[in-house]
C-alpha cells in the first residue's frame, strides 16, 4: 500500500502577550443560581530523578504549638503524591532558602510516591519514603534537593484525594500554627474543571474510575473548603493551586464562597511549578496585604519564562465579585430557546483560543470566547449579556501574567480563565458527568451537542481505528508513531477535510498533513491514510512526548469548515530516528523464531510444539511461494535464566518475529530481550496474569486466555465433583508460575466461602523429588481428603505414587500445567491415575485440516494436542502478518488485524487490546489410568465456561 508520511512543515513565529485586565470595568448584580462541577482527567509532567541521602527526621507532632505570640501568615502547601514528586522536593528546598519565621509559618504535607508505574521517574532521594509527612520549614541549606527541615509527624500513607484528608492538615495547621492571615496552596497535576491532586500511590481503594487515581473533584474540594472555613465564615485569604489548567470559571464557582483570592494557570504548568522565592516578601514584610502576596506569586512565576523554552501564565482572581461574572454567563446561557445563540457559538468555537493540547482542547479562554461572540452575533440580546459577562469576568481578573515561549503553548489571545466547551460531544460528556445540571451553562451545552449530533455527516469509524509506534533505526526505541482510521459519511457529495497534526504533551505543534476529499454515503475512505506515520526527527528533538491528532470537518461552500469528529492517539515517547543507522534489507527469507521447551518439565511434549509449528512453516512456504519461511528453534527450556539468553540467539540470528515460549516466566524473560529489538512475539502456551500488562511486556501477544482465570475454574471444578469445605489441601511447587496458580486458586475456593483443611498449603523446592515427608503431611490430617496439585507433570506423578504408596485414597485435581496425557510418561503404575481430574484451556471448534493432520499422526507426536493447535496456529498467524505487511520490522498492526477473528485449528481467535487471547472456557478432563483405551486414556466429559461454570457435554 502507499504511505502518506506527515511533512516537515516550516513553523513561524507567534508573537505573545501577556494580558492585564482592567478591575474598573462595569459589574452588575445578578440572581442566577450558581452551577457546582465535577469530573475525572489527568495532565501529566515529565520529571527527573536525583538520588540523595536521608536527611529528614520526625518528631512527635501531636504537642506542637506556635509560640510565636501571634503570627502574621500561615502559608500551607498540600502536596498530593505523584510522579511530579522531584520538583516537589525541590519546590520545598525552595521554601527552605526562605524559611518560617515567628512571623510567618510555612508548613507541608507532603505525600511521596512509590513510584510503582511509572519507576524511571521515580525520586528515591531523602530517604525515598512513602508516607505523609508534615513539615514547618526553616530555614536550611543542605545543598542541592536535599530537605533540611524536620519533620513534624508522620501520619502514614493516606489518600490525598480524599476531602478530609485536606481538611484535617488545614485544621491541624490552623491550631498549631495560628495566625491572622492563611493561604492554602494545592500542589500536584491539575486537569481543570475535572479536578486536582491525583493520587498516585495509594491501595486500590483511592483509585475511582478503572485505572484512574482519585483526586480532589470539584464537588470535593466544595466539601473541603465548607469544612476548613465553617461554610465561609473564616474564609481564607489565598487559595492557590500550583497545579495545571485550574484557572477556569468552573473552579472559580467552587471557590469563591471561601476565600477572598483565586489563583491559578490557564495552561499547562512546566515541572517546575511556582518560584518559592516569593515567600521573602511576607519574611521581609510580614504586614503585606493579601493582593501583594498574589501579586509577587504570578510575577515571581511567569518570570521563570524568561530563561526557559516554556510557556508560563498565572492568574489571580478576585473572589469577592466572581459571583457576578458566573451569575452573568448564567444570564446569557437563557437566551438560548429565544435567540440565535447556539448557532453563535457553533460559528465561533473553532477558531476560540485553546488553553489545552490541539484542535481538540475541551477549554477555551473565557474572555476571548464572550468578545468573539459579542463581535459575531447579529442579536442585540446575545451582544449585550456577553458584553456583560465579559465586563463582570474582566473585573474578576486581578492579575493575569502570560510569557509564552515559540517553542512551547501558544499564550496569544488568552487572558487568563478558561471555560468548559469542548468542541464536540463526546468530550463534554467525559468531563462533565458530574456538573451541576440544573446549570444553565450546561443545559445550554446539552442542547448545544444535541443540535450539533443532529448534523454530523462524517464521522470516524471507531471500530477500525488503528495506531502504532515502531523502532525504525531497531536502536531499542520507538522513533515513530502511526494512525491508521476510516471515515464515513452519511451523505451524498460530502466534501471534507481532514488534518493530521503531531502535537508534545505541552501542546506544541511538531508536524502535520492536510487532505481534501469527496465521498459518498456508500463509501468508506482510506485516501491513502492505512500507514500513515510520523517519523521523529532529530530536528525536532532527541526524545519528546508525542500523539497524532485527527480532525474531520465538513468544507461548506463558502469555504468555511464546521467541525465534525476527532480523535488521537495516546502519548508515545519517541526518540529521534538515527539516520546513520544501517536498517537490514529484508529479501525473501522469513526467519521466525521458535522457543521450544527442549529441556526442562515440559520437555516430554517440546517435539508435538516443533511439529505443530514446523507444519505451519509448510502451509506458509506453499501460499507465499515468493517467501522462504524459516524456523529458527532455540531451547527455552522452562525458565528465564535459559529463556533470555535464547531470545538473544533469536535476535543474533536476524529473526523478524518470534513464537513462543510455552512457559510463562521463559516469555516474560525472552520479552525484555525481544521488545527491546523491536521483535514481536506470539505464545502459544503461556498464560501468567502479569504478561496481560502491556506496559511492562509491549510487543507480547497470546493466543491462550491468562491464567487469572484458572483459580475460579478449579475451584468449580471442584465444587462439582462435591469437594467439601475443610476438605481442600493445595500442594505447590516453589516456581513463578506454579506458585501463582496456586494462589489463584486458594483465593477463588475462599471467595466462594470454603476453607483449606489443616494442612492449609504445602510448598515444596522445586529441585525436591522426594515427596515422603509433605505427603505424609496429609495422610497424618484426616480432614485432607483433597489435593489439588500445583507443580509441573515429572513431581505431579511422583506427588501421585506417593500418595498411593503411604495408602491415602482422596481425590485428585490439577492443572494444566501438571495435566495432560504426558502425565502417563512419567507414571510408574499408570493406573494411579485413574480418576485423577484436570482443566486446561478448551479448544474451540477447529478450523481447517490441521487437526485431522495431527489426530492422524497423534501416536507419533504425543505431547498436548491443545498446545500443538496453538502452536501452529501462533506460527501461521505471525507468517499471515508478515506476509501481508508492507514493512517487515513494524508488524504490531498487522498482527492485530490477522488476529481478530482469525480462524484457525485451535479455534476462533481474537488478540484483546492488550494482547491476550479471548479464549473458549476450560475443558475438565478425567484420567482412565489406561492410556491404550479408546478414549486414550481419558475423557473430558465436562466443560467450564464465564458465563455458565461448569457444564456437561
């Protein structure tokens, strides 16, 4: 196919201003009720890491109190913990430099990270501690990013996005350290009308909404500050949020019944956040009012702009009449039934000034939105409520300080608060779940999106959206970024445009590509667009943050356009493509790898996983005849150790793509290896929950279900066979896998409210093969009347004569990995096996003439028949995304797309977002103790599914 790249466009400088509005504009009283709001998002920063010695220490802070005699401010910092933690740390050095005073009190509480997801960025300096601490800063000077302040106390891991938490530090700091004056500052990742202080590190219990940490909502943060000022009556002087995007009308409602001065960034916040230096100000001067303290924080903040590549801005607001202002937007929202006011702001949103990343932006700056549409409408009743809004807004605005630099967000038209207004629905949908409905601002928007869906003509077929990145120079980096997307219409003659455009997380335009088209209600166009990459380029950087931005609209015949969808990808972190670099020219030689367990338990069934992939091999070369297909097999054995260094001779041997391994710790070994060369994998038999993380095994695929699963199948299984409770003992392998396995299954049998008998679990080494002593155990227990066995199938069956020698007689259950009909290649006395009951992963109905080729030849090729089908089914998909994929060295998309409803001899198969297989159930198999029966020495008479459990054939 052809590739449309994204061109290197050339950029031109903007020139910035920094706007100060004037506070004598006219203001009028208004009695339109107020709208509360509340939503879930993120914006992240990258930061650095400095690792330094522990140099805090804590103190009973229980009997602290404030002898000062009476102090003029309390300025109070709640750091919420998060991977900005670095310039935490450093912002608190910076109060250091200033340090309390019997004047002034400058206290934190700092919440540190665990940096568990995020572990380049985590800071392990000052003792790498991750609880609460609260801290009266003195003055210090440690040296560089090392804290010299004593802690106060520690109070222990907490949720910082939980209200009370805000509260009580706020209380505490009210009562140890009175004063006449306080300023509460939120310190953290700020997302607007969405919230602030993300909680990055705390138990499951803080994390709301799937895998996003809780933080302060603005509903919250009304909780909070209710609590902290006794519902305004003791407002505060200062709320400060050092914090992105939190300068927007809808924070500003939250806060201004508690305290007399809001101040915030319209924009993204550099790391760095605010300049601490300010606090020498009320050191020096301990009397300054209120508005001087604001105004030295936005002065001493956007100042940093000056030696920086970023952009910075900072507001402050005047609480005191933001009433009026929300009151007014209020007031014009209902004329929307009455005037041409929706149709206004459909003609004006899009050429709005953004605050956030993109075309896509869900704020606009507010002032600039209510002159726009003053200076666009033609109804005389719209023209005067903006004027209105937008002369009460403007009084609101203290102090609005803006330097934006060329190479980061563009500050040019902003003036210092922003609004809620995405451009399309789906977005407002997503950021204002929890908005006051009885709004008149969003009821206004309600009937805003409605009307636009009503004429929506094109629009992205979401189901066929596509992106990647890839290491094009396979330096072990991902140096580009795709997408690939269908558009459709719903008329005839429809002409459209679509831009492409790359952006960094700072919002900064990198590179883009603009297409024009025509279509019909019939169609489904690509124009050219199934590899459409951006490559990063030296020029533009040597590492960055970056996504790709789709926009679709509608060309009318005036040459305007009206927005109809967009999407993007996620942030990709791309290094800059090395051109020196010698990239392999691939010829008609196709190596995929192959990692069989050659040694190691599985070892009896390594040849039926060669067979079943070696005949993949053979079907390829003879439907691509102008590719010579090669498996390079390589022993993974069952293990890392031995697995790690194979997929090392893979990748020596100029594999394009590898298969396997059977084990699961052999794949996640062979994957760290694998994906750093850019080298995609498919396991036909590896099923540990931890490899369905993609973050930390990218490039891995599996056409098996994971083994999270397995727990709540086995206990079924047993529950069905009239296993009682009291009656369970689990025996267990001291192996990754194994070990794991078993503890999903103790924890599924207690969740459906059974015990363990006496002997509970009993491990044993996994180099052990003597099993006298822990079956013994059992046998001496006559409440163990059931084992469920953990362990590969060589200790399976000798954990088996074992029990029969020492006379005991219970029941029998296992695995997968324990079962199988190589189980009768270890048995001394094959009869013992008689009755013993085993799951393994059900095959679904087969497709093709590859399983009557192995039921043909099943006396020769032994091993377990479901892991043959997969492991050629594993090799023909991989020669299927290869063979059909124009690069060789970028096949992550290929593979996604061959895998989704691919029909092949273990089944229907579709790879889940993450890689893993969707899978068919388990089967539940029961031994004969004859493996020359006719039923080959078992039966699976049962089977177990999700939505049914277990079920007869």
């Amino acid at each position: 196919m052809n590739k449309a790249y994204l061109l290197m466009l050339c950029l031109i400088s903007a020139s910035f201003t920094g706007c100060i509005s004037d506070d004598s504009d006219d203001v009028i009283t208004d009695t339109t009720d107020n709208a509360d709001t509340t939503d879930n998002s993120d914006t992240t920063d990258n930061s650095d890491n400095t690792d330094n010695s522990d140099n805090t220490s804590e103190t009973d802070g229980n009997n602290v109190t404030n002898d000062s005699g009476g102090a003029d401010w309390t300025f109070m910092t709640y750091i919420s913990d998060s991977d900005l933690e670095y310039f935490a740390i450093e912002d608190m050095v910076e109060m250091e430099r200033v340090g309390s005073t019997d004047k002034v009190n400058i206290v934190v509480q700092i919440d540190r990270w665990d940096g568990y997801d995020k572990p380049d960025w985590n800071d392990d300096s000052n003792g790498d501690w991750e609880t609460a601490k609260r801290y009266l800063i003195t003055k210090e000077n440690k040296g560089d990013h090392v804290i010299g302040s004593t802690a106060i106390e520690d109070i222990g891991e907490i949720n910082t996005g939980d209200p009370d938490e805000l509260v009580e530090f706020v209380k505490w700091a009210q009562a140890n350290y009175p004063a006449e004056h306080y300023a509460l500052n939120i310190w953290n990742h700020g997302s607007g009308a969405t919230g602030v202080a993300y909680e990055q590190s705390c138990p499951d219990y803080c994390w709301e909404y799937g895998n996003e940490a809780d933080k302060l909502d603005l509903s919250e943060i009304d909780y909070a500050l209710y609590k902290i000022t006794n519902n305004g009556e003791n407002k505060l002087d200062i709320v400060g949020f050092d914090a992105c995007l939190m300068s927007t009308i809808e924070v500003v409602e939250v806060v201004a019944p508690y305290s007399n001065i809001m101040i915030g960034s319209e924009i993204l916040e550099p790391g760095d956040g605010w300049d601490y230096s300010f606090l020498q100000l009320i050191v020096d001067n301990p009397s300054a009012s209120p508005e001087q303290l604001g105004e030295k924080i936005v002065d001493t903040f956007v100042a940093q702009g000056q030696t920086s590549d970023q952009s910075y801005a900072l507001t402050m607001l005047n609480m005191t009449i933001a009433e009026y202002a929300i009151n007014s937007i209020n007031a014009l929202a209902e004329l929307k039934d009455s005037t041409t006011l929706i149709s206004d702001l459909e003609a004006i949103r899009y050429n709005s000034v953004h605050v956030e990343n993109g075309d896509s932006s869900s704020a606009v700056d507010l002032l600039h939105m209510l002159t726009s549409l003053s200076q666009y409408t033609s109804s005389y009743e719209v023209k005067m409520a903006a004027n209105q809004a937008a002369a009460n807004v403007s009084a609101m605005i203290m102090k609005a300080e803006f330097n934006g630099d060329p190479s980061d967000i563009d500050t040019t038209g902003m003036t210092g608060v922003s609004i809620l207004f995405p451009n399309l629905e789906d977005e407002w949908t997503k950021r204002s779940k929890q908005l006051d409905e009885e709004s008149q601002w969003v009821d206004l928007m309600d009937d805003y999106y409605e009307e636009q869906e009503d004429e929506l003509v094109l629009f992205f077929n979401e189901t066929s959206l596509i992106y990647d990145t890839a290491d094009l120079d396979q330096d072990g980096f991902n140096d580009s970024i795709s997408l690939a997307l269908e558009i459709e219409s719903l008329s005839d003659g429809v002409y459209g445009n679509l831009t492409l455009d790359v952006f960094n997380n700072r919002g900064y335009w990198i590179d883009g590509i603009e297409y024009d088209f025509e279509m019909n209600s019939d169609e489904i166009v690509y124009i050219d667009l199934w590899d459409v990459y951006y490559v990063h380029m030296i020029e533009d950087g040597e590492s960055d943050l970056l996504r790709i931005e789709a926009v679709l609209s509608i060309v009318n015949t005036d040459g305007t356009q009206t927005l109809q969808d967009w999407v993007e990808t996620p942030y990709e972190y791309l290094t800059a493509f090395n051109e020196s670099r010698e990239i392999p020219i691939f010829d008609n030689t196709i190596k995929i790898g192959f990692m069989n367990p050659i040694t190691g338990p599985l070892q009896p069934d390594a040849y039926g996983f060669w067979w079943g992939a070696n005949q993949a091999i053979i079907d390829l070369s003879e439907m691509y005849p102008d590719y010579d297909f090669e498996l390079i097999v390589v022993d993974s054995g069952c293990d890392g150790d031995v697995a790690g260094p194979a997929a090392q001779t893979l990748v020596d041997s100029g594999v394009i793509a590898v298969v396997g391994a059977a084990c699961s710790g052999a794949s996640m070994s062979a994957n760290e290896v694998l994906s750093a060369a850019g080298i995609p994998m498919i396991s036909y038999a590896s099923t540990n929950p931890g490899l369905s993380d993609d973050n930390d095994y990218p490039l891995f695929y599996r056409v098996v279900p994971s083994d999270g699963i397995i727990g709540l199948v086995s206990a079924d299984m047993m529950t069905h066979s009239n296993v009682s409770s009291g009656e369970l003992a689990i025996l267990l392998m001291e192996d990754y896998y194994v070990e794991d396995l078993a503890y999903y299954v103790k924890d599924a049998w207690e969740e459906d409210g059974h015990d363990l008998c006496s002997v509970g679990m009993l491990e044993y080494d996994e180099n052990e093969n003597n099993f006298g002593a822990i079956v013994e155990d059992i046998v001496q227990n006559d409440d163990c009347t059931t084992v469920f066995l953990s362990s590969y199938t060589s200790d399976a069956a000798g954990i088996i004569e074992e029990l029969h020698n020492q006379g005991w007689d219970g029941q029998i259950f296992a695995g997968d990995s324990a079962g199988g009909i190589g189980l009768y290649d270890y048995m001394a006395n094959n009869s013992q096996l008689e009755d013993v009951t085993f799951t393994a992963p059900r095959t679904g109905f087969s497709f093709g003439d590859f399983e009557e080729r192995y039921d043909a030849n099943a006396d020769d090729v032994g091993s377990i028949k479901t892991y043959v089908l997969t492991a050629y089914d594993s090799v023909m998909i991989m020669g299927h995304a290869i063979a059909g994929h124009d690069d060789h060295y970028n096949l992550t998309d290929s593979i996604e797309q061959v895998g989704t409803n691919y029909y092949g001899a273990s089944g229907l198969i579709n790879f889940l977002d993450n890689g893993d297989g969707a899978g068919y159930g388990f089967d539940i198999c029961t031994y004969s103790g004859d493996p020359d029966d006719a039923n080959g020495g078992g039966s699976c008479n049962r089977f177990w599914t999700v939505d049914n459990g277990v079920q007869e054939y």
